[in-house]
C-alpha cells in the first residue's frame, strides 16, 4: 500500500512539472496588435517607453513587425506564423532589403513565457539565429 501511495504521489508531480513549463493559450490570445514595452538581454533590461516596435498576429497567420522612428512606424517585416505548442514560429522577408523578392524567406521564434490576460502583457523569449533575448510585448 505505501508504494502505490508513493508510487502515485510521484507521478501526480512528475506530471506536474512537465505541464507547468508549457504556456497554454490559443492563437486568439496572441492575435492583434502588440508594442514592445521591455527588453532583456543578458542580464540588463531595458524599459522601452518611445520609438516602441509593433508586431501585429492578425488571425489569418499574417505576421507585421514595424519599426518606430521619429513618430512614424515602418512595417518593413511581413511573412506568416504559425503556433506550435507555446511557440510562435515567424517565417518572414525584410523588405527594406532591396533583394526581398529574390531572398529567401528567414525564420524566427517567440516562445511564449507567460500571458497576462489582465494586463494584455505578453513575455516571450526570442530565438532569431544565434541571438538570444526576451521581450515584454503589451497589447494595444
């Protein structure tokens, strides 16, 4: 009886602890327009409060990364997402490059940390090649 109540006590937190490092959401958590509010990179993080980066989940698996400069923003990133598990996966063109048409798409990573649907806060880590970092995006 004490190995079936240890035996069974174990696998209620081995199961636990692998469903606690996967974000559950949808893809209608993630869909609309979000502007960068913080930034991490190593251990040094940075609050963004002007000239915000946009990056816009429209519900068809479009993806928009625009840039602010001087009040205006330049969405010069387009491609497509797709969510797998509690990653988002971006296969975009930057078409301020003057080859987008003939470049060959480039692909990056947002794995979701944490939503906070009370606070329209989304914490990702971003995997773009051999660069690594984590943002706070804010829902707009």
């Amino acid at each position: 009886m004490k190995r079936f109540i240890l035996y069974s006590l174990l696998l209620i937190l081995s199961t636990l602890a692998i469903n606690s490092q996967n974000i559950i959401f949808t893809e209608k958590d993630i869909v609309g327009r979000w502007i960068e509010i913080e930034r991490t990179e190593g251990d040094q993080t940075s609050e963004i409060t002007a000239n915000n980066d946009t990056y816009i989940f429209r519900d068809n698996h479009i993806y928009h990364k625009g840039e602010a400069s001087e009040g205006l923003i330049l969405f010069n990133i387009a491609g497509k997402y797709s969510v797998e598990e509690n990653t988002i996966v971006i296969t975009y063109k930057d078409y301020m490059d003057k080859t987008a048409k003939d470049q060959k798409p480039k692909s990056i990573k947002f794995e979701v940390l944490s939503i906070d649907k009370n606070k329209n806060e989304m914490l990702v880590s971003i995997q773009d090649y051999d660069y690594k970092y984590q943002m706070k995006l804010k829902r707009q």
